[in-house]
C-alpha cells in the first residue's frame, strides 16, 4: 500500500454551529466546505492545515454512528484518515490477506466526493483507520 498522506482527522461533535468558531476564532483557520452526506447520516465541515485536514463530523439523527459514537465516548477524535496512492481497493485486498479486519469490503463515496473505506480498529490498533482516494 502506498500512503502519500494523512488525508485528514476525523473528529465528532454534537454540533458544527458550537465547534466551528473555536477553529475559526481560536485557532484561526477558515472552514472552507460544509456538506451532508445523506448515506452516513451525518453533516461535515473541513478545515485544511497544510496538506491536512480537519473533518468535523455532527450526526444527522441518533441512529448515526456518529451519534453513537458520541453517546459512548464523547466528543473527540472518531478516526485518521490516509490518501493512498495505489487505489483504496488495491489497499483493502491488501490489508485484508494480511489479516486486517474491514468495516467496508469495497470503496463508498464519501464527502468532498472521494472514495472511502473503513479498517476496523480491532485490527488497526485500536484507531478507526479510513483509507481514501481522489477518483479520476
């Protein structure tokens, strides 16, 4: 697998209205993209640091896994995400015959329009890892 970079960090809120001024006004970066995606049930706003960047992620009803995330540990970080360059598909197969646990058995589109898979933290070392891609 060839990871070019941490894609971005995940992290969970109760709401985007609450969080985003702390990253606006404390940290001083500038939300650039605020998107739904229906299918996740959950609402997204991304900042950029450098070549990263932060994902907030405010569930959209209480059957999320956002939500039920939160309900169990909180606000805080949900998962790392890494670009790769070889394909998320070409990851997953190769993960998978080294034992790796998948959460998603093929590539789903997620927000800013990438292909997205999930690795089960039960395998990553207890870090829910995304793998992602920029489709051609």
């Amino acid at each position: 697998m060839n990871i070019s970079h941490i894609e971005h960090l995940g992290i969970a809120v109760k709401s985007l209205d609450e969080a985003i001024p702390y990253y606006e006004n404390i940290l001083g970066m500038k939300c650039y993209a605020v998107e739904e995606v229906a299918d996740q049930k959950v609402k997204t706003a991304f900042f950029k640091v450098g070549q990263t960047k932060i994902e907030l992620l405010e569930p959209t009803c209480e059957e999320s896994t956002i939500a039920k995330f939160i309900e169990k540990r909180g606000e805080g970080i949900h998962h790392m995400a890494f670009a790769v360059a070889d394909g998320v598909a070409n990851a997953l197969a190769e993960v998978e015959a080294k034992g790796v646990r998948l959460i998603d058995k093929a590539p789903r589109k997620g927000a800013e329009g990438l292909n997205i898979a999930f690795l089960h933290p039960k395998s990553t070392a207890g870090v829910l890892t995304e793998l992602c891609e920029k489709p051609e």
